[in-house]
C-alpha cells in the first residue's frame, strides 16, 4: 500500500492510527460499528475485521488496493 494510506483509512474512522495499528497487528479487536466503518471505506469485509488473521487481513487490504488502483474511496469531507 501507498505511504500514507492506514493514516487515511484512520482518518476517515476518527480513530488514530496507533488504534489502526492494533486493529492490523490483532491486539485488539474492533467494535461492531468500527468494523462496518471499515468495511466501507476499504470493501474488506466486516467479518474479516473481526475475525481475521493478520495475515488474511493485509492480504485483502493489499488486494483491495491493488484492484482499484490508488486506493478504495477518497476521503469525503
């Protein structure tokens, strides 16, 4: 993924990216509400949010990017 990119999908959550980090790294897991969030801006299943692998995790983050170019949705503001 581009630099910048999990600073982004952060963004768009209203989380900060240490609590990104640890969704991605599996030391924690996120809320139902967060998980739908993340679903919409990255199209990775909310499923796979909670109850992924780390490695299945940024395997489709990496997918889901690759697919549609620079990334998923721009950031709306």
């Amino acid at each position: 993924m581009e630099r910048g990119t999990l600073k982004n999908i952060a963004t768009f959550c209203r989380i900060t990216p240490q609590h990104l980090s640890d969704v991605l790294g599996r030391r924690k897991k996120p809320s139902a509400r967060l998980a739908v969030t993340l679903e919409e801006y990255t199209s990775v299943s909310r499923m796979l949010w909670v109850w992924g692998s780390r490695e299945e995790l940024r395997e489709a983050l990496e997918n889901a990017y690759d697919n549609e170019g620079d990334g998923v949705q721009e950031l709306s503001q």
